[in-house]
C-alpha cells in the first residue's frame, strides 16, 4: 500500500501499478482530490488524498506539505490507515523509540 502512496502521491503518477496491474489516479469533482480505487491482497481498496482544509492533524500535517492519502475498503471510512511522509514517520519513530529507551 506504499507503493499506492508512492505512485499517486509522491510521483504524481496518472497511473499506479501493483502486483502487475494498474489503476487509473482520478481527481475528484468537487475537491480536486487524487484518488485511486486498487486491489490489495485480493481486497479492494480506495487511496483518498488527505483534504488539507479540514481541521484534523492528517489535515495540518498535508497543509505542511507532506503527502497525506487515507485508504479504506469500499464506502466504509472504519479502520482507515493513513500514509505520510518519510520525515513524518522518522520523527514519530524517534520519539517513540527514546520513549521506549526512557522505561
């Protein structure tokens, strides 16, 4: 699913490819999102760009610059899991791992 990320939103690619197939990148109509609808583990999936003018931290983090996208199974938004930048990750990997080390 970091290749999704990857590809739609680092990349910019029109197109992502996994495990041999490609998926089209749409925009969507009213907010200019890229999204893209791909099949992960023989379940289908929707990569959904973070909308940076909402309030959430996702939200703020994509007003950041940082590349944000949410991915959930069909219509539902429950157990979505969200996708950020390397520098993002580094830092909260940090912090937890001295957290981890302070015990």
């Amino acid at each position: 699913m970091v290749k999704v990320w990857l590809q739609a939103l680092v990349e910019g690619a029109a197109e992502v490819e996994l495990d041999g197939k490609t998926f089209p990148v749409r925009e969507t109509p009213r907010k200019r999102l890229r999204e893209v609808d791909f099949v992960f583990e023989g379940q289908p999936l929707r990569g959904l760009e973070q909308n940076p003018k909402t309030e959430s931290r996702w939200a703020q983090l994509a007003r950041a610059g940082h590349k944000v996208i949410i991915s959930f199974g069909g219509a539902v938004r429950w157990g979505c899991r969200r996708w950020k930048s390397d520098a993002v990750w580094r830092e909260e990997e940090k912090k937890r791992w001295s957290k981890e080390v302070m015990r």
